[in-house]
C-alpha cells in the first residue's frame, strides 16, 4: 500500500468524504493490503455504532414475473426459458408466520414489475403484516413505481424501499437497459422515496459489462452524496439465458473493499452481505461481515420459488440461504465473532 492510498483512507474514516479523483484513486491502486486496512477501519467504524450484531431480514420473492427486459437479469421478460411463478397473499402471509417463528422482524417484498401486484393488493398486504407483526418492519424492492403509488404504500405502512441505481453513469446505464428504461426515471424514483419518508436502499453491481474504474467511483460519490440508510453491492454474475451469459463475473475481493470504503463514507449505514458474494464463494458472506457489512437475508421463499428466482447463475437457494437452516448461519457468523439478532434493525 502507497503512502497516498494509507491517507486517502485515513481521510475517508475521519472526514466521511472523498472528491471523485481521490474514489478512482483508491479503485486504481487497490492491493490486499490497502483492502485490509480499509477493513480494519470500517469493522471499527461498525462496532462503534452497532457493536457485533448482525440483522437478518426474511426475504420473500414474491414473483418472478417481470414487465422489463434488463439486459443482465435471469428474470427478464425476454427470457422465454424462465419458468415463472407468482406467489398468492395467502403465501406471502405464511412465509412471515414461519420467519416470525424464526427470530425475523423484517420482512422483505422483492419481485419483478409485476402488473398482478397493484397499490390495493399491496397496501392491503402491508397492513395485514402490520397488524399481524406490529414490532416488524416490512421492506419492500419491487422496482420503479409512480410517486403516488410509493405514497400510497408509505401510508399502509411500508417502512423501507430497496432500489439499486445499478450505475451513476447514464451511459453506463443505457448499457445495462434496454431503451424503455432510464437513468433519469431510476433517479426520480429513489429521490422521491427518500422525499415521503422511506428508509432507502440504492446500490450497484460490481464489475457489471463495460464497467469502468471511473464508473465506480462515480457511484461512490453517488452513495456519499445520496446518503442512502442501507445499500445493496454484490459481483455482477451472469445468467446463461442473457445477452451478458458470456461475461465475467464481477470480483468478490474488490466487493468487499468497497463495502469497506462506503461504510467509512457513511458508518451509520446498513450494509448487505449479499447472497451474491456467497453465490460465487463459500465464505462470502462473512467476507462481507469482516469487511464493514451487518446485514444478511437468508431466504424465506418457498423451496420451489427460491429455485425460480434465478437472477443469475448459481445462486444461493438451499442450506444456510434457507431460513430453515438459520441456526446454521446464526453458527457461521458466530464463527467469526458476531452476532445475529432478532430485531428490526434500523438505521442508526
């Protein structure tokens, strides 16, 4: 490690701000070293606020049905080899009874923009879990949607919002979309969420096609100027049914040592482990702990829809990613000297 690189991050854990060439700088001269220090830095900077405890969120995928066509996802509409399912109110609700049952106090809603799941559907939903799990947070990650649809579902009781921006770069992102979909509207999302009153997740993949070095350090100056509560990154991994089957998967140390930077630039934040990292190697996940990150979403799907919600290749559905097998996580993490919590885990 370079004597800049040591004060840069030095600079970041004090000052909680970086210009945009001093990001690339740190991307550009990246070594283990440097990685290494930056995760000392940022699992002090975690303790600090959050001790050793780690949140689990129960996600749910609630369908595989998807109106768009990104060019990266396993579930996009194109993708005629994708077996689809939807799943009922009636399933929805019993996969929250067995995650209460667990120890989970958030749940999280992720899907496609499926038309099926309409404002009404979805508040009466969310006031139902409201009502049934009154010390539980309801999370949802269903993609774009109009501010008064967003509205409307704050006021039932929605509690936080998961959208990824994916790139800051607009360019970047026509690369990734098709032409239906845009930066400007992606942006108009997550500014409005955070207007009504959401807790807000962006995010971005990491080593996605024609990814740039200046192209992350663009989003992570959009991390530290957007300052979201919680932010989604994981490697970009392919999906063989895709135009970007091809491409190569997005690096897991390079992951970790941005989840260490953007818990320096915001040490209250809440940050995935992600079932990406642990998709492409066995101990991803507590790579990601050990770097700065203090959540982790074991899934609460049905077995058969944790097998079709194929995002990508390889992807974690069974073993510790089930929440049946928790107290296997609850280990794995113990493993490693923290802690998983039942709580609702709010930002701090």
């Amino acid at each position: 490690m370079d004597k800049h690189t040591k004060e840069l991050i030095t600079a970041l854990a004090e000052q909680h701000t970086l210009p945009i060439e001093d990001y690339l700088y740190l991307i550009a001269n990246r070594t283990e070293e440097a990685a290494a220090y930056a995760a000392e830095l940022a699992v002090a900077a975690r303790k600090a606020i959050y001790g050793d405890a780690v949140y689990i969120r129960g996600l749910i995928e609630i369908s595989n049905i998807c109106r768009n066509d990104c060019l990266y996802c396993g579930i996009r509409r194109s993708n005629t080899a994708c077996a689809r399912y939807r799943l009922t109110p009636e399933e929805i609700l019993a996969c929250c009874s067995a995650g209460y049952a667990l120890g989970f106090r958030t749940f999280v809603m992720q899907g496609g923009e499926d038309a099926y799941f309409t404002d009404e559907l979805l508040c009466a939903l969310i006031r139902e879990i409201k009502t049934r799990y009154p010390d539980c947070a309801v999370t949802l990650s269903l993609g774009e949607r109009s501010r008064k649809s967003y509205a409307g579902l704050y006021a039932a009781g929605a509690d936080r919002y998961l959208l990824r921006h994916e790139t800051a770069n607009a360019e970047h992102y026509a690369a990734l979309h098709p032409a239906a979909l845009s930066h400007t509207e992606r942006m108009r999302c997550l500014s409005d969420l955070k207007d009504i009153g959401y807790q807000v997740g962006c995010g971005f993949m990491v080593g996605s096609p024609y990814q740039t070095e200046t192209n992350l350090a663009e989003d992570l100056k959009f991390v530290e100027t957007f300052s979201p509560h919680m932010c989604g990154i994981g490697p970009f991994i392919p999906h063989r049914d895709t135009p970007f089957a091809h491409h190569s998967a997005g690096s897991v140390p390079l992951t970790c040592y941005l989840l260490s930077l953007i818990r320096l630039m915001h040490p209250r934040i809440l940050l995935p482990a992600t079932t990406a990292l642990g998709s492409l190697e066995p101990n991803g996940r507590e790579r990601g702990i050990l770097s700065g990150a203090n959540v982790v979403m074991p899934n609460l799907s049905p077995a058969d829809a944790r097998e079709k919600y194929q995002l990508y290749d390889g992807k974690l559905s069974t073993g510790a990613e089930s929440a049946q097998q928790v107290e296997a996580l609850r280990q794995r993490i113990a493993a490693i000297g923290y802690t998983v919590v039942s709580a609702r885990g709010d930002a701090k």
